[in-house]
C-alpha cells in the first residue's frame, strides 16, 4: 500500500440520468463528456492527467497536485456551466444535461484495488448527494451546474478570491444523509444564479438558527413560552421535574418544578423554597 495523497476531488453527477431510455443515457454519456473535456481544455487544464472513475452518470475526478483549485472553482466550474447552457438551449428538456459537482480536498489512496480509499472521497460523493443541492439545480431550469464545496474550500479558496468566485453567491447548508450517519455542513450555489429567493432545504443562516440544534432549542422555548402563558392565566405550568426519595411520585414525594417550589404530592401544600 502507497502513502495516501492530499489531492482535490471533484464529484460530478448527472442530473435525472436513470429516467432516460437506453439511447438517450448513450447521448448523455457521449456529451457529457465532450463538454467536460472542452471545459477543462478552454481553462488551460489537462483532463487527460486527472485519475477519474467513471460511472454511467458521472465521475469521480482527483485533480494533479500542481493544478490550482481557485482555477478548478474559478474558472473550470463557470467554463462548463456556460457549455452546458449553450448544449442544452437547443434541446428538449429530457435531453438536456444538467451537472451537480462537488468539490473537497483530502488524503486519498490511488492505488486502492477497486477505487480511491479515503474518507475524502465518500465526503465528496455525500456532498454531491445532498438533497439541498438536488433541489437547489432543480429550481433553475436553466441552469448548467449547481455547485457544492466543504467548509475547508469554501473558507481557503472561495472566500479568498471574491472576485472570481463571488463568495456573496453561497448558501451554507446542512448535508444530511441519516441512513450512512453523515452530517456536516458546507456552500452551496446555482452558478449565474440568485439563491436569495429560494426556498432550499437545510440552509444554515449566519448565525446558525437554522441548523438542526438551534431547531430543537426554539421548539423547547416555545414549549416553555406556552407554559408559562398557562400558568399566568390560572393553569398549570409544568416544566423539568426531579423527583426527591421515591423513584414514583405517590403520597409524600416531593418534586421540584420549574415554579421555584417543592410540591408535596398527595398533600394539597406547596412549600416555598
């Protein structure tokens, strides 16, 4: 076994690949990758020197050490967004090719015996999964490509580069798959397109509230908002509950509720504390 490498990984996916019949997958194969090698070649980048793997609906692609990822991003990613605009604006929309590419960079082993070890590699094929980035291209009819990178890219190579790569374009987003235990957070765009009013699930606000955590805080604090409503007009308020003594509550156990008193149950007192 080799030494893994740091390389960048880029994961492509076809959009809607399995509802084409026999002939119209051949198609799709064939310009999917036509454009991908005219993208990379109007860029200055050498797509013969990448180490890809294929599938019938895209590919993995690990990239050359020397090759810069600002260019990948930048440059490549915006190059192929325009051909495929350009292929699909003449064709019916089932023959149309539309790509989510995921980008990340990570320790991977190219000498493995059926694919690329490395947990590098399953986080970008999760990326490209994500259901938020799925949702994202399909509202856009006309849109090439919507792109997904990692924190890591988005924080070292987009957000470096402004200009080129219009970080102001970027959702954050949470990419969950429950069933594998994956969930992590990373940016999202339609390339030449306004996410701002969109509805796209999973997106992450500056400050975090819509993450899965600040979710649930907020659905407590309603519950105790609620609460307290009901106490303050003759209800019961009820809150966190520890038991003193006995594991049940009965006779003479004493619980201490979110009122600030002890309850002797069975008795009818409250005890102030």
């Amino acid at each position: 076994m080799q030494h893994p490498e740091r390389r960048l990984l880029i994961s492509v996916d076809m959009e809607r690949y399995s509802r084409r019949s026999n002939l119209q997958q051949y198609e799709a194969q064939r310009y999917f990758r036509e454009l991908l090698h005219e993208a990379a070649d109007t860029v200055g980048l050498d797509r013969v020197a990448w180490t890809t793997q294929q599938a019938g609906d895209g590919e993995l692609a690990i990239v050359p050490r020397e090759v810069s990822e600002s260019r990948v991003i930048g440059k490549f990613v915006p190059e192929l967004n325009r051909r495929l605009r350009s292929h699909n604006s003449s064709r019916l929309p089932v023959a149309r090719i539309r790509l989510r590419v995921a980008v990340h960079q990570g320790l991977v082993h190219l000498d493995g015996a059926n694919g690329f070890p490395g947990n590098a590699v399953v986080f970008v094929c999760r990326l490209c999964e994500a259901d938020p980035v799925k949702k994202a291209l399909a509202a856009f009819p006309e849109a090439g490509v919507a792109l997904v990178v990692s924190t890591e890219i988005f924080r070292d190579v987009v957000s470096e580069y402004p200009e080129e790569m219009r970080p102001e374009r970027f959702l954050r987003i949470e990419v969950a798959h429950p069933d594998k235990e994956f969930r992590e957070h990373a940016w999202l765009c339609v390339v030449d397109e306004d996410l701002s009013g969109v509805s796209v699930p999973g997106v992450v606000p500056p400050d975090g509230e819509g993450s899965a955590q600040a979710v649930e805080e907020s659905a407590d604090n309603g519950e105790a908002e609620a609460a307290n409503r009901a106490a303050d007009h003759g209800g019961i308020r009820t809150g966190d509950i520890r038991v003193k003594g006995q594991n049940a509550i009965g006779h003479g156990a004493t619980a201490i509720g979110s009122l600030g008193r002890d309850t002797n149950f069975g008795t009818g007192r409250g005890n102030p504390r």
